[in-house]
C-alpha cells in the first residue's frame, strides 16, 4: 500500500518541482503545469507506439518513455518566449495567462489525440512483478520511483554544484543583481521554464503506462501539485519532495482505511497546513 | 433529381476536429455540418419521397445530447455513431412518417451547461425530440427542465434508482432507460450461478456515485437471498475517472478475497485490471464485471484472466444469434471504425426507433401529422426490433429491453475477451415492475437464477 502511496508521489513529485522551480526562479505561478504533464502522457503513447512499431523491444519502452518526455518538454521554449509579455505586470496577469495555456493545451490535446482516454498496456507489463518485503508489485512502478529520485537528486545537484545552478540561484534571488554581473536572465529564464516543463512532460509520459492519458488528467493534477506545494512551501524544492510524499502517502492510508475520505484526507492536510504554517515546511527555503 | 454522395461519418468526424477550434466556431460548425444529413441521405437515396407537401419535405428534427470526451466520451461516441446510422438507414427507407431525420447533436458536459444546450435545443432549434443523457447525475438535472418545457425527452442512459424516479415519479414528457442496476442483478445472479461454494471473501471496487453504490448494495442483497455466506473483506470507493487506482489494487490485495465485484464502467476500469493485473491481484480470485462491456475495445487480453461474469448489457456484438439488423450493424461498425460497438449504440437506436414507431403509430391511428401528446400515448405500446433484440417502453416510461452477460473467454480472434457462455434475461426479470421500489422488490421478487 506504502509503494502504491510512494509511486503516487514520485509522478507528483515531478509535476510540483517543475511548480516550484519555475515560482522560485522566475516568480510565476504556472496554472499551466498540469498541461505539460498531460502533453508528455499523450506524446509518450505516441512515441511508444512508433517504438513498437519499429520492432523495439518491451525493456527498451522506459528509456523511450523518458526520452519522449524530455523531448516534449522543449515545448517550454515557446511557451516561455509567451510569459516574457507578463513577468512585470500583475500577478493576476500571470495567473490568467497561465489557466488560459492550459485551456488551450487541452484543445490542442483533444485536436492530435481526440477526446477519448487513451491507454499503454504493453510497456506496464513488459517489466513484470518484483517481490518487496514480501508483497508483489509491479516492475515498473519500482522503476518510476527510482526514475524519480534519480531525477530529483540529478536536479539538486545541477543547482547546487554547477555553475549553471549557482547562476540560476542567483537569479532567483536578485536578477537585477545578476543582471548587473552579466548574467543573461532572459536565457537563465528560458531554460529554467524549460526544465520545469521537461520535469511535468517526463512525470506524465512516466504516469501513462500505469494509467491512462485524458483530457482532465491536467486539470486533476494541478490541484494535487497546489495542494503539495501549500504543504511544502511555494518555491521550495524539499518542500515538493516532501509535500508529494505527504499527499501521496495519506492518500494511500486513507484509500485502506477509510476509502470515501481520499480527497478530503489531502485537503485536511492543506488546511493544516496553511493554519499552522502558512509558509509550508520548507517555505522560507528558494530553489 | 440532383443526387450525391454524403458520408455522414466522416462529417461527423470533421466535425469533432473542428470542436477544438473554439465554442461558438464548435457548435456553429457541428450544427452546420449535422443539419442536412438526414435530408442528404433521403435526397440521394429515396428521391420518391419527396413530395410538395410541406409535411413531407420538412425534416423531424431530433437533438442529441451526448458526451464526446471525458470518461464518457467512448460512450456516448458510439451512441451518436449508432444514432447517425439509424437516421441514415431510417432516411433510405422514407425516414419517420415520410419526412426525412435531421440531427441536431450537441455535446452532453456538466449538468449546469447540458441543462442549457436542452433547452437551446427545444427553444431555438425548435427540435421534435432530443435524446442521449448518459450520466445519471445530468439526466437528472436535464429531465425536470423537459417537463417544465413540455419537450419530449428520450434518454439512452443515465437512470439509476437515485436518478429521476424519485425527482419526477410520474414524468409526461421524459421516457427513460432501463434501470442501470439491471447488470448488476443480473451479474449477481451469474456470480452465484457459476460460482457456487467459491464465494467467501468478498471485495468490492466500486464508482463512488449512486450508480456504483447501488450495484454493490444489490450485489450484496442477492448473495444473502441466495443464501450465500461470505465476508466482505474490502470496500473501494475510487471516484469516477480516477486514473492512478495503485493505492486502490494495493488495498484490495491486502485483504486477500477470493472474489472482486466491480461495476467500474469508464475509462477507469482498463486502468484498474491492467494495474490490478501487474500487481497479480487476480490470481485464484473471480471476478463480476457487470458494465465491463462498455469498454470492451480497451479490456486488453493481455491483462483480462478468464472466466470473468462480463457484462455487455443491452448490447453483445458478437452474439451467436444476432439479428440480421444487429448483424448489419455491426458489420458496418466493425468495418468503418475497427472496433466492436458497445451497448450505448443499442440505446441510441432504440431511442430513435421508439420514437418513429410512436409517431407512425399515431399518424396512423389520426391521418395527419400527430400531435406530441399523442405521439407520447402511443410511444408505450409500440413493440421495436432494437439491435440487441425485442424492446420496448413500459407504460410508465421505462424501456424493456434485453441483457447478454457470460463468461469471458480470451480464446478468439479479437484482443479482448468475448463470451465464452452467453446468458439473456429480459428487463422484466431483472428491473422492478411500474410504481415498486427496487430495494423492495430485490426482497421478494422471483429471481430467474
């Protein structure tokens, strides 16, 4: 039950990072991530598809899979060429931009892929079952999680040990500053979208061989990245860590013991939180 | 006469590329696009019906209401599929009463802005009837508005026990489907057939709305009417559309039953045997799947075990003594779309064909075009040949129509399972009779199993 929990959150780990990688740097609330989750979960069947077409083997779909998420995350790009109108204005400016993008993904979603969900059996099974702590389950799952910590340990030490990552933090802290020494924030802005996007397109091409693909998937995990990022702390990248365990955890608990109370279980929580420490755990922390 | 080619499929399809270019260009291009189809089909295939009458030349108009994406979106897809080849087919044998059907199909979404396309549909389309409604939770928003409006309402789906009875026990204008629980008594009934003394711990996943909560409560009061002593070991309650059901398959592992019931019946319920099946839930457990049929073309072998109580509800495509009418059907179905219809198509027609009967049956009985409340007398007492068999409405406006559940095999040349053993009950052996309560009649009734 703990791993159905963890799995839940490596996949919603990914989609807050990109959250709060992009708040804490750039300073916009991207209502937007939930599409770049879904863009990565539709583009990932597609990839996998052409794969198996191609004669490519079933232990090859994972590194298909994370391959065709960092692919579609350069779709960043454009979009953060878009933001640049906003970063200035309001934040009301942001948010509406933004919600429209996701709008807007979801049409172009159901445009390419059509309205119905969309599914991929063959790479969830090609993997099999493992044995931990005595309880079977699935290969893959086990695979997402490490794909997870792999990912989150790789992004820690980009931006704490490079000097990429330093230019970054330093940006986010004071671009005027930054600026002034020469630093190119329009670029350092660039790529940093660009990663957030990559991190929400690789959770969802992750997500999909478990799952399915649906126009409402980005609308459904939007509200659960918030609902971490409340409990984290906006901006922090522990806090993404350990507000998607939290979630993703007594989701879990709450699915076993009381079913009908899963959703209400994560926003007691979220309320906690913001009454407790309406920073979040890790609130004062900047990627 | 001018005659040409109109493919009403692929208009439609065009259609739904053009819905993602924006709300009003959607509605503006559909409505476009499915007005005239019917009065195309009748003008390049029946040019003798056509005649100066104006009755005779002006189309029936007939608005659809039905889900084109979401969870529901495959539903209701191969409802309006089915309706399109209804309207084509009745079109080429002279359409209803002589004048050609026009559809009218509008996209059935939240109940607030289905409720307003019902009515746009009536007030300014100013169509003779509309019909679909899937989800219970709309219909029930939708019928009401139809009895204020005096518009005549046939609904495909969409009528649970908690649905519109208890809102409008004795409806004019709204004609509803069969009892959704129906499957669920029926499967229950199959459970205890082809299961006996291997039901003792019991788990139950079900949707976490009226339709899923009343199917597992029929479920349980029929194994305690057949005597059945089991434990229930697990209760899921996943909401409708939920994707990531990990935490759910780990749970009902955990509690180790020999038998699951589900009535998922969405999207979610693929996800929940390939994820149920990756975890190895199913080994050495049954399973009742009443709705499964509704997704029958993503219910992937490779993740199905067998010898599943596998619903197709009102609808089996495969069915060994199907119709020539099912048969055309399907054929045309299988061939153009390369997938099996679901039981959702067998709705649309019936809903369709229910109401030509009714309103031939009325202009026979008059001689002139009938008035709507005739046409809704005589609705009731019509007998039709619907896909999946003999099928009609009640007096009180509830459809009769027939159920196929079985056993699934994967031994066939699909890449899902079909029926290994195909049992049929009618609705008047698995739905309350007019006026009863259906906890009541689950207490006493004469059960056919």
């Amino acid at each position: 039950m703990m791993l159905g929990g963890v799995f839940h959150a490596a996949v919603l780990f990914l989609v807050a990072a990109g959250l709060q990688l992009v708040f804490g740097v750039q300073k916009i609330v991207n209502l937007a991530c939930g599409s770049f989750y879904a863009l990565g979960a539709y583009f990932a069947i597609t990839s996998v598809s052409i794969a198996t077409s191609l004669g490519l083997p079933g232990v090859a779909f994972l590194p298909v899979l994370l391959l065709a998420g960092l692919a579609i995350g350069l779709v960043g790009l454009p979009v953060e060429r878009l933001l640049r109108t906003v970063y200035r204005r309001d934040e009301s400016h942001q948010l509406l931009l933004t919600f429209g993008l996701l709008l807007v993904f979801q049409d172009v979603l159901r445009f390419f892929w059509g309205a119905t969900p969309r599914t991929l059996d063959n790479a969830y099974l090609a993997y099999g079952t493992a044995e931990v702590l005595g309880v079977r389950v699935p290969t893959y799952n086990l695979l997402v999680i490490a794909a997870s910590i792999a990912i989150a340990v790789t992004l820690g030490l980009f931006l704490q040990r490079t000097r990429t990552g330093r230019i970054i933090r330093a940006t986010a802290e004071n671009r005027e500053m930054s600026e002034g020494l020469g630093v190119n924030s329009n670029r350092v802005f660039a790529a940093v979208f660009t990663v957030g996007c990559m991190l929400g397109t690789v959770g969802g091409a992750l997500v999909v061989p478990a799952s399915a693909a649906s126009l409402e998937m980005a609308v459904e995990l939007v509200v659960e990245a918030f609902a971490v990022v409340v409990i984290g702390g906006l901006g922090s990248m522990r806090g993404a860590i350990a507000g998607a365990l939290i979630v993703g955890l007594i989701r879990a608990v709450a699915i076993m013991v009381l079913p009908e109370a899963e959703i209400l279980s994560i926003y007691l929580v979220v309320i906690l939180a913001l009454i407790l420490r309406p920073a979040g755990l890790f609130g004062k922390a900047v990627a | 006469m001018q005659t040409f080619s109109l493919h009403i499929y692929d208009m439609s399809d065009l259609g739904r590329a053009l819905d993602s270019q924006g709300g009003n260009l959607m509605n503006i291009s559909r409505r476009t696009l499915m007005r005239g189809i019917g009065a195309a089909g009748l003008a390049a295939s029946a040019p003798g019906i056509f005649s100066p009458a104006i009755a005779q030349s002006t189309p029936v108009r007939v608005g659809i209401l039905a889900p084109r994406s979401g969870a529901m979106g495959t539903i209701g897809e191969c409802g309006i599929r089915a309706v399109q080849w209804a309207a084509e087919r009745m079109n080429k044998d002279g359409g209803i009463g002589g004048r050609p059907i026009e559809l009218v199909i509008e996209e059935e979404t939240s109940p607030k802005d289905t409720i307003e396309r019902f009515r746009r549909l009536v007030l300014q389309e100013k169509v003779d009837v509309v019909q679909g409604l899937i989800s219970t939770g709309v219909s029930m928003g939708v019928a009401p508005v139809a009895e204020e409006e005096g518009a005549l309402l046939i609904m495909w789906d969409g009528t649970t026990q908690d649905g519109v009875k208890e809102a409008m026990p004795n409806a004019r204008y709204v004609f509803r489907s069969t009892d959704n629980e129906c499957e669920a008594v029926m499967s229950s009934l199959l459970a205890v057939k082809y299961f006996p003394g291997k039901i003792t711990r019991i788990a139950g996943i079900n949707p976490d709305y009226s339709y899923g909560r009343n199917n597992w409560e029929a479920f349980r009061q029929i194994l305690k009417r057949a005597g059945v002593e089991a434990e229930m070991v697990a209760e899921q309650w996943p909401k409708v559309g939920t994707m990531d059901l990990t935490s759910h398959v780990a749970a009902l592992k955990a509690a180790k039953p020999d038998f699951i019931f589900s009535s998922m019946l969405f999207a979610d319920l693929p996800v929940f045997m390939k994820q149920g099946s990756a975890a190895g839930l199913f080994e050495g457990v049954n399973l009742a799947l009443p709705a499964a049929g509704w997704q029958i073309n993503q219910l992937k072998k490779s993740f199905m075990p067998e010898n599943i109580v596998f619903g197709h509800n009102t609808l089996y495509f495969a069915l060994p003594t199907a119709s020539p009418l099912q048969k055309a059907f399907v054929d045309d179905y299988m061939g153009r779309f390369k997938e099996a219809p679901n039981w959702e198509a067998d709705r649309a027609y019936f809903a369709l064909a229910a109401y030509k009967a009714g309103v031939e049956a009325a202009q026979k009985a008059t001689g002139r075009w009938p008035k709507l409340d005739e046409v809704i007398d005589a609705i009731p007492k019509q007998e039709i040949q619907s896909l999946g068999g003999p099928a009609r409405f009640r007096v009180d406006k509830i459809a009769e129509q027939t159920f196929y559940q079985g056993l699934s095999t994967n031994d066939n040349s699909f890449d899902f399972p079909t029926l290994k053993t195909v049992d049929s009950f009618t609705a008047d052996q698995l739905q309350k009779p007019p006026g009863m309560d259906f906890w009541e009649w689950l207490k006493t009734s004469k059960l056919p199993v």
